[in-house]
C-alpha cells in the first residue's frame, strides 16, 4: 500500500507527500532528513492520508493535490 499525505508546519502552511508508510515518514520530516521544505518548515501534526493499492496512483494524487489551493487543501483535510 502507498500513502499521500498532508502536513501542517509551525507557521501553518501545508506540505503534501507520498509515502509507503506515513509513520516513518513523518518521523523523517521531524528528524529533518524528509524534504528540504520541512526542513525550513517543521511539521507539527499529520492532517490528511489517504490509501492507494499502488505507487502510480498515490503520486498521481499528489500531484492533483498539489494543484489545488490552500483552502481547498484545508477542505480536503476537514479543517475549513
């Protein structure tokens, strides 16, 4: 199974991602070793994942997600 995820940051913004476990990769992104952007951004709390039977389909996902704006986004994860 893959994973899509999205992020809230300290400064409230969101970060969306996909992963195979969202766990681990969460502890990642709090370790600073996920992306460069949580890096600058520190992720506070999971808000969003969804499930998908394969690779292509959770990345494409992403990648629908990642168009969308941030009040869609906040929609999307039930938090508007």
């Amino acid at each position: 199974m893959y994973y899509v995820y999205i992020l809230l940051t300290e400064n409230n913004t969101l970060y969306c991602g996909y992963t195979d476990n969202v766990e681990k990769r969460f502890e990642k992104h709090l370790s600073g070793l996920g992306a460069k952007y949580t890096r600058a951004n520190k992720p506070v709390k999971i808000v969003y994942q969804a499930e998908f039977e394969t690779k292509s389909a959770a990345m494409k996902e992403e990648a629908r997600i990642k168009k969308l704006n941030r009040n869609e986004k906040l929609r999307l994860a039930g938090l508007l």
